[in-house]
C-alpha cells in the first residue's frame, strides 16, 4: 500500500476521517486538494477548511485552486504523478483533472447510490422518512454521482436521531469503507458495477438536491410524523423553523428537537398549545408536534422550560406562508 500514491480532495470535517483513516493505515498521501480559506467569524477571518488544518497538522503538501481548470494546478496534479485521486465531500471534479491517474478518481457518496445523488444525501433521506442509507465508493465519470460503483455498505437510520448523528456514524464507517475499497482496487477484488444495476424495473433514482432557506419552513399542514422528520433532516443545522407574530411583531423559531405525537385532535394546523411552563405543542394536519429543544431569533438554543420561563408562547400564533 505504501507504493500507492494518492492525491486526496476534500473540505469539510466529514473528510477529515477518511484522510485520517488514510494515514493510519500507513498509505501515502502525496498531496491534499481543498478549498481555499474563506473569511470566518465575527473578525471575518481569513480561515482554512478543516481537511487543510488537519492536513497542515499532518505535514501534508496542500493545494487551493480557485479554478480546478487552471493549466498551472493541471500541472502541478500532473507532477504529483498520482495513481488514483480519492475525493470525500468536494466540489464536482472536471475531467481533466480525474483522468490523470492510471487507477481512475473514486469518490465517497454518503447514500446507496444510485439513490440520493446531490449535495444533501444525509439530509434527503430522514426528511423523507427512509429506515436505511448507506454508503458508497463509486469511480468518477462526467456526471455527478453516477459512475460505476466500487463498494456499497447500507447503514439504518435509528428512529430518533438527526442529520448531524447520522453524518457523525457515516463520516466514521465511509473512513473504513474507502480503506476497503483502495485495498480491493489493489488486490484487484472488486470489479466495477454500472448504477442501474441496484436499481428495480421501473424504479428512478431519488435526488438529494442542496437545501435552500425555502426547504426548512414547516408547513403545519402536513403530519406530525412528517413534519417531525423534516426537523431531524435539518438538524443541528442549518434547521427546520416557523415564524410566530404577536401585535405584528413577527421573529422566526428554529426547531432542533421535537417528538410527533399522533392523538387526534380538532385545532387547525399551526395552532400553540402550551402551558407556558414545560410544554410546548403545534397543531399539525395529523397529530401534533411536541417542541424539545429551539432557538428563537436573537437567542441561544434552549429547551423549552428554559424557553418559557422567560417567553410566553400561548400569545403568539404561527405565521403560515412566510418567505425564507
């Protein structure tokens, strides 16, 4: 495996493992392609991703093209003389950079691919209500996410947890499946299979499309059970929210936690049910939302008795329809 040279690209923190895992299982990592630094934090900053802090630490030689068409960064891949690229949660790899090495560009995909293709895989699935997802190792082709797959894992989704604990177990055990998959590419043990192979007659692939401010607005017209997923999906961020009015006073809620409750009721969607002490409810179409934890706009994150010691909720209503 030392013989192998690998050009790695990725940039946020669920990259990190996989370049981690790279290095402790003694490969050797030529080169490190990710982001350039972006200004960050109330002094805006100029700040590096996390895979090139990680990387800087490790001693690796760091790239940052602004364009990954650049005739000079072309060259410089090129003088790397890689024998396969591995990109884990990185900006779409134009070909004249994944075509350089011999062994092809795999890349991580934190679904079961051919399902969820898109920038928001993790997200996609719990607001959705799927049981399971997975990972996968597939070799980078023309168009995003739809090459021929190396190595599938599925992964369940448990039934309480969100977005951020889901990425945490995937980040983990995609770190190992990629392992796996340089160490059968190697051993030459894995034979590449086309997508539509796991997909059923007339079955299409589901999409993972990037989440836009629109997406995370509640619509209380919908079921507790759904609404309920939507708040796990965006959750730690960037978060399901509604927007409350009292005397034309309008704030935005953000939502991080909630359990659907699915008694039947005769309220209209959107309607507060709280006792102003420890419990905080929303009528949805079917069944209620109970509120665990939120953040109202121009505060901290708090659970609700927190929350209401010092608000009272049962004076506001839902604003239904508010723009992003």
């Amino acid at each position: 495996m030392n013989n192998l040279r690998i050009l790695f690209m990725g940039t946020p923190e669920f990259a990190v493992a996989t370049l981690g895992a790279l290095l402790m299982n003694g490969f050797n990592v030529v080169g490190v392609v990710t982001t350039p630094d972006k200004p960050a934090g109330r002094g805006k900053k100029l700040t590096g991703s996390p895979v090139k802090e990680f990387a800087k630490f490790s001693y690796l030689h760091v790239l940052q093209p602004e364009n990954l068409e650049d005739p000079a960064f072309v060259e410089e891949v090129k003088n790397l003389n890689p024998d396969i690229i591995v990109v884990v949660a990185f900006r779409k790899i134009p070909d004249v950079i994944w075509k350089i090495p011999p062994m092809g560009t795999i890349n991580l995909h934190a679904s079961l691919l051919p399902h969820y293709r898109g920038a928001a895989p993790i997200n996609r699935a719990i607001i959705n209500g799927e049981k399971v997802t997975g990972l996968t190792t597939f070799l980078i082709n023309d168009n995003i996410d739809s090459g021929n797959i190396l190595l599938r894992e599925e992964v369940p989704i448990l039934p309480h947890e969100n977005a951020g604990d889901l990425q945490e177990r995937l980040m983990k055990k995609g770190a190992l499946l990629v392992i796996k998959t340089l160490e059968g590419l190697v051993s030459n043990t894995i034979t590449p299979v086309p997508q539509s192979y796991f997909l059923k007659e007339g079955e299409s692939p589901k999409s993972a499309p990037k989440i836009f401010p629109e997406d995370c607005i509640i619509n209380w017209n919908k079921s507790s059970e759904t609404i309920n997923n939507l708040v796990r999906g965006l959750s730690p961020s960037p978060c399901a929210r509604t927007f409350i009015e009292k005397d034309e006073n309008t704030l935005m809620l953000k939502i991080y936690e909630s359990i659907p409750e699915y008694e039947e009721h005769s309220l209209k969607p959107g309607e507060i049910i709280s006792n102003n002490k420890d419990s905080f409810k929303i009528a949805c179409a079917e069944g209620l939302l109970n509120i665990i934890s939120l953040q109202l706009e121009g505060r901290k994150k708090m659970s609700v008795p927190e929350f209401l010691r010092g608000f009272r909720i049962s004076e506001y209503k839902i604003v239904p329809n508010k723009p992003a």
